[in-house]
C-alpha cells in the first residue's frame, strides 16, 4: 500500500509540474487590470489564457499542453498597439516586470533574459561602431577592436542558445561583421548585402514570432541612402527594398507571405507611404490575398484605397425629381460634404440638425446627405426638417451599394470633399466636421 501511495503521489507531482505560468507585475498597479495569452502562429495567434491583474500583480496557469513558442501578452487595447512578447519553452515558468515607463523586464526565465541581453549588449557595440562613424575617428585600431568584440559577442551567445528556442532569434540575427576596416559607405553597403545571409524564412519558430516581419520592415523602411531624399526618392528605394527581398521569399508558404506582406502594407499606411502601399497590394498583397482566400482584407484594403486622403470621392447618382444627379458633375463648390446618416439613428437626429444650422447659409457648400435605410417613410419625415441638405436614399442600409462604397459602418459619417471633388477630410463628428471647415 505505502508503494502505490509513493506512485500516486510521484505522479501527482509530475503532473503539477507540468503546468507553468508566467506570471509578474504591472506598474504603476491602478492602470492594468487584466491581460490574455496568445501563442503566436506562422499566420494568427491562438488564444491561451487570461488572468486579472490585482493590485498590479498577475499569474496566468498555462494548460497542461500548453505548446513551446512565442506568447504575446495583451493588457490594453488596441490589442496590436498594448501588448509584449516572450518566449515559453513549455519547461520553465516566466517572471515579468513590466512597468509603463520603462517597458518590460524578465525576473525569471532563462530563454527570455538570454535572448535580452544578446540583443541589449548587440545594440551597444554597434553604437560604439556608429559612434565611430560619427566622430570622424581615424584611428582604425578603434573600429577592429569594436568589430573583434561584435565577433565574440555573437559566438558567445550562439554557443550559451544551443539546445534553447532563443537560438532560432540569436542565430538569425548575426549582424555583418567586417573581418577589416572599412569605410562607412561600404559598411552600410555590405550590412545591408548581408542583411538576410542568416535568416531561413522557412524557420516555423520564427515565422511564430514577429522576428521576421519586423526584420522585413525595417528593411524595406531604414535600409536607405546616407544622403538626403525627397519623399518621392524615399518610396521608390523603399519599393526596391521590397521587390529585392521579394525574390529570397519566392518558396516560401502563401499563408505566411500574406502575413508578412500586409504587415509591410499597414507600416507603409502608417508612415503615408501610398506609393509603397500600392506597390505592394498591386505586385504581391492582391494576388496573396485571393490564392490565401483572405478575402475580407482585400476588400477593407480597396475600401482603404479609394477613400484615402487625395482620392477623389467615389461616384454616386440619385435622382431629383425627373432629373439624374451625380456627384461627380455637381455645380461648383469651394467644398462638398457627404453625410451618411439614418432617420433611424439616435445620434444623427441629434447631429444633423446642428450641423444643418450651423452651416446655413454657407454658399461655399454643398451637402450632400445620403440616408441609409430600410424604407422610405420616416426617411421622407426626417428629411423635411433639413431642407438646406441636397438628399438620396440607399435602400439595404447597412447591405446598401453605397454604404458598402464608402465603407460605412456607423451613423453618422462624414467626409469634406474639395471643390475638385478629392476628399481632404473624414471628420469624427459634426464638431470635428465645423472646426476644420472653420480652420480653413
């Protein structure tokens, strides 16, 4: 009996064992509540866990099964701004101390605190480098001790990785390294020839991770000319950039090629690139998207697209009375104002007719209001009190052809067009509509 009980309880242990957390601290504690876990795949992420934050304190308890990988820990949304990543090996449990000021820190794990202070002491000694650049110094005797030391570093960590997930990250990330001194046209030229020597796409770890589409983006983003550029002279580098690395992922999986490629297209929105962005929905996003059946992305992108900034407004004909009207051939204005509304809507009942009297009057105007409804009554009602609007109906609300046109998802939406028709603003409300008419 004693010897069943001993294997019960060995058993018992080993399957407590098995379960690990990450657990850690969030300061300062008031701001944070709660967090969830995802595991990072080559192309989504699946949710693992979530735990409040109790006075700045947390505990996550993995499952059992919980598989080795990158983990990004989300505690504030957006989800894809308030979030970090680290690295589980399915062995060991993960301490952190993240704090709002100074990011985040590892008390415990042996993958993570590696892999940080590989990159912490990289980045260092590549700063001496630069700084030798930057100086002007011309004692070389400088900048080959500084490359001695950026060799051992990297034997030295690659060699303490081995057999660690921090290995797939530490191997891949060898910087160039010159063997003599060069000057500083040819080490930027030759770091970036070697940039992608290291790196295997085909990586499942990294492919897990945001490793390779952050090395593809700054890539494509700050591997650029040491001169100065016009912002034309920048997106067209950035376009080659692109179209080189473009022939290294030739065998690599769709899936993970449309991930990557509409990380660089959002970068590219974020940093006003529109030239870049459609260099890459138009010679690789488009066709990714179709062949990975990722459908909903390619339409929010050609949504994007012809409502951006400069874009001239989508065409949209109505009739008033006998007569057909269309936007495009409307009488001259400074400027024309589309509001998408419903006499259904609470907050446009209370918008519009502010927006109705504030702007009477204004003969540099033209307002055009189109009501996305279900059926023409209350339409007709609610119209009658903004008769200083120009009005059309889109029948199907929400399904309607010009809903779906303009990318509406909420009541009321606007959008300032130029006496050109190109639209210079998408206002949030009917006093951010008002303040920039106002400001110009």
């Amino acid at each position: 009996m004693k010897k069943i009980l001993f294997i019960l309880m060995a058993l018992y242990a080993l399957h407590l064992s098995a379960q690990n957390t990450i657990s850690g601290s969030f300061s300062p504690a008031e701001e944070y509540t709660w967090l969830i876990a995802y595991r990072l795949t080559p192309d989504s992420q699946v949710y693992v866990a979530d735990s409040a934050i109790k006075n700045g304190s947390f505990t996550l308890n993995l499952p059992e099964d919980a598989e080795s990988g990158m983990y990004r820990i989300v505690y504030a949304v957006p989800q894809e701004e308030f979030n970090f990543d680290i690295l589980y090996n399915g062995k060991e449990n993960v301490v952190v101390d993240f704090d709002s000021s100074n990011g985040l820190g590892f008390i415990q794990s042996e993958e993570n605190m590696l892999l940080n202070s590989y990159l912490a002491e990289l980045a260092q000694i590549e700063a001496e480098i630069i700084q030798f650049y930057a100086s002007q110094e011309t004692d070389t005797t400088i900048f080959n001790a500084a490359t001695k030391k950026l060799k051992a570093h990297q034997n030295l960590f690659e060699t303490k990785a081995k057999g660690l997930l921090a290995y797939n990250f530490i191997a891949s990330n060898k910087p160039y390294i010159p063997n003599n001194y060069v000057n500083v046209q040819e080490y930027v030229a030759n770091k970036k020839a070697a940039y992608f020597d290291a790196i295997n796409f085909k990586n499942p770890v990294l492919q897990s991770s945001g490793f390779l589409t952050d090395k593809v983006s700054n890539y494509a983003f700050t591997a650029l000319s040491l001169t100065t550029q016009t912002k034309k002279e920048t997106e067209d580098e950035i376009i080659k950039n692109i179209a080189h690395f473009t022939t290294i992922l030739s065998d690599v999986s769709p899936n993970f090629k449309f991930y990557l490629y509409h990380d660089l297209w959002k970068n590219a929105i974020a940093y006003d690139y529109n030239e870049v962005a459609d260099f890459i929905y138009s010679s690789t996003l488009k066709e990714l998207a179709e062949s990975t059946n990722n459908l909903d992305i390619k339409t929010a992108i050609e949504a994007h697209n012809r409502l951006r900034l400069g874009e001239i407004a989508p065409e949209m004909v109505w009739k008033d009375g006998v007569n057909e009207r269309r936007l495009s051939s409307l009488e001259p204005f400074e400027n024309y104002i589309l509001i998408f509304w419903s006499s259904t809507c609470g907050h446009c009942l209370n918008e519009l007719p502010a927006v109705h009297k504030e702007l009477k009057g204004n003969s540099n105007l033209k307002i055009i209001a189109i009501g996305l409804e279900d059926e023409t009554e209350n339409w007709n009602s609610e119209k009658a009190h903004l008769p200083n609007f120009e009005h059309l109906i889109a029948l199907g609300k929400w399904d309607s052809a010009y809903a779906n046109l303009y990318d509406i998802h909420a009541t009321p939406t606007y959008f300032i067009l130029d006496s050109e028709k190109r639209i210079i603003a998408k206002p949030e409300n009917d006093r951010a509509l008002i303040e920039f008419l106002e400001s110009k």
